[in-house]
C-alpha cells in the first residue's frame, strides 16, 4: 500500500505541471493578445463622427458588422445617432458606451435604447451631482428657500438612462480600464479610463471637471490603423496617462477631448499620441470657447491635419487596416467642404469648467451668433 501511495505522487506532479502550464499558456495568450492586435480581415472599418451638436456621439461598424455606438448627444440627438444607424444598415448595437453622465453624451441614450435593439450598454457608473454649487464665481447670500429644487437637466437624463437600461432588460457593465471588447474581423475596441483612484473636485481647481476627468476613454485597433477616442478627458487625465510609460498612446487619428475645450489636448499629451489626423465634435454656436484657439494651435503647430464638425457635419473614416500599394491606409471624408477656416477658434461666453453654467449640465444655448460664413 506504501508502494502504491507513493506512484501517485508522480501522476499529482504531473497534473500540477500541465495545469500550471495551461494556466500560463492562457495568461500568455491574454497578455499577448492585449499588446499586440490581430491581424486584419481586409474587410472594411468604418467610424461616423455623427453630427449632434453640442456633443458625442460616433458610430463604429467592424468589418464583420458589430457595431458600437459612443455616446448618444443630448436629448434631443438621439434620432441623429437611430437615423444614422439606419442609413449605415445597422440592425442592432452590440455595445452603447457612455463616456460620461453629462447630458451632452447621456441625453439621447434612452432614445437608442428605445428605438434599436443593444446587446450590452458600458458606463462609469458615476451619476452627476443631484446639485451645484460653482466655486468660481461670487456666491451671493441667500434667502431661506423650502420650495423643492428642480432637478437638474443631466440628474433626469442619466436616470433615464439608467431605468431605461433596466425596462429593456440590456445587460449593463461598468466600465473597466485594460478591458478588450473583440469587434470581429480583427478589430478591437480598448477601455483606458477611467482609472482608480477616481479624480476628485479638489484635484479640479486648476480648471475642468471630475466628472470629465473620469470619462471612458478608449483605443480603436485595426491591423495598422488606430484612433484615440477620448471622451470628455481632462488635462488631469492626461498627466495621468503621461505617468504609464507601459501605456501605447500613440494614435493615427484622435478624436479631440471635450469638444475642443482648453482644458485638454495638451502639447505634451499631442506629442505622446502623434496623431496625423484630429476629428472635434461640437456646435457651431456654443457659449463655452469650442473649440478653443489654444488647442487649434498646438494642433497645427504639430501638423496635424483637423476635420470640425460644426463647419462639415458628419465626419466618416474608412479604413481595410493595411495600406494597399499607392493607397492610404485610412481615408477621411467629410459630409459637407467649408469656406470658413479650420483652425479660427470659437469666442464663448462661458468657462466650461464653470459649474453653473456648462456644469449644471444642459446649459447648451446658443452664444451670440457670429456672421454667417459661407460652407
């Protein structure tokens, strides 16, 4: 019995062996699957920077027909986002990130999910403030008030949002950094941000948000091609991604953060991506600065080619994720040409880190208009 007690030990340390080697084999292959991107179908990757206004919300279709949808514009941008998706042939979304709970990027959410059938929904799972006190401007006393508050714009669009998610019965995930959604066809879709511990108001003074400083942010791989997409990030977020030197920043194409805002795309953060091409969502009239003429500079200053929405309306990407020879890897195509210049900044009549204004959230009238120019 001794003798027999004693055989099995090689048969135990051969289980352990294959197993430890299974184990490893397979945080190899997770690991090497994260650093290095699959190879490309050949078929045909497309991102649509829809045209919403004051806002996010860009379309991606994968070679093998998942789509994923980033952000839904405010409230009344939903149906831009559904007719889109119509036109482009989408019947269901596999993935709706919500970068962010402000309502510019959460304020149509409830409409999508309403109005198409999705698979999965993401978000930070950071709900806006129920109020707003703005530190950076002179607080006048006052007066004892009972009468109960309204709620604020966003408040009744994330909980929208939120129930909506539940009345559909769409699985919900909160988003998590280094998480790979595989889109098909060789395509990847890469959540960076946001990281713990999450940016607090303190870390804010400076300028910007938290609840912008803890957007999603996320990396779009296609063989050789490449976007950065960038939510509503802040030059907080920035650093902090500066600090990983593990961190693949660099980018063929980023969609410019917070619309354009001063409080992002910094000189170090553009030299860190090397962007060939930059794509801004935002509005033609908007009282906050956007885009603002700093971040215009430092774009130009870096030679990067800038698509605007608010002068060409919806801008689309297409790319096969390998040059073919004399082609590009990746073409750009605006839906309308303008006269008007690229690079000439917007003069708002806000700060939009100001926490009445842009952050009491659906504050999107219209600054004073400019002259018409012609597109």
């Amino acid at each position: 019995m001794a003798k027999s007690g004693r055989g099995c030990v090689p048969i135990i340390l051969l289980f352990v062996f294959v197993a430890a080697c299974s184990f490893g084999a397979g945080f190899f292959y997770r690991w090497y699957y994260k650093q290095v991107p699959p190879p490309p179908s050949g078929g045909e990757l497309r991102v649509h920077v829809l045209d919403v206004g004051q806002g996010d919300s860009i379309l991606i279709i994968s070679p093998d027909g998942k789509a994923v949808l980033i952000d839904a514009g405010a409230n009344d941008k939903g149906k831009v986002a559904l007719e889109a998706m119509n036109a482009h042939g989408v019947k269901q979304l596999d993935i709706l990130i919500v970068s962010n709970s402000q309502v510019d990027h959460v304020g149509g959410a409830d409409e999508i999910l309403r109005g198409i059938k999705v698979l999965k929904v993401v978000d930070t799972d950071i709900p806006p403030p129920a109020s707003v006190v703005d530190e950076t401007e002179p607080q006048k006393p006052q007066k004892p008030n009972n009468k109960p508050q309204p709620e604020l714009p966003t408040v009744v669009s994330y909980r929208d949002f939120r129930n909506t998610v539940k009345e559909t019965n769409t699985l919900y995930e909160k988003a998590e950094p280094n998480k790979v959604y595989d889109l098909g066809g060789g395509a990847r879709l890469t959540l960076l941000a946001p990281t713990e511990p999450l940016f607090t108001k303190e870390q804010m003074r400076s300028g910007g948000h938290e609840l912008n400083a803890n957007s999603i942010v996320a990396r779009l791989d296609y063989g050789d091609f490449s976007m950065l997409l960038t939510g509503e990030a802040e030059l907080q977020t920035e650093q902090r991604f500066l600090s990983k030197s593990d961190l693949n920043l660099s980018a063929k194409v980023l969609k410019v953060a917070h619309h354009g805002s001063k409080y992002a795309t910094t000189k170090e953060f553009i030299q860190k991506v090397l962007p060939e091409s930059a794509i801004i969502s935002t509005s033609e009239y908007n009282p906050y600065s956007h885009p603002s003429q700093s971040v215009l500079d430092r774009l130009r200053d870096a030679k990067v080619k800038v698509f605007r929405t608010d002068l060409q309306g919806e801008i689309t990407i297409t790319t096969t994720g390998k040059a073919k020879e004399g082609a590009k890897l990746y073409e750009i195509k605006p839906a309308k040409e303008t006269k008007a210049d690229i690079w000439k900044g917007r003069e708002g009549t806000k700060d939009d880190s100001s926490r009445s204004g842009f952050v009491a959230y659906g504050d999107y009238e219209p600054a004073k208009r400019e002259d018409k120019k012609p597109n």
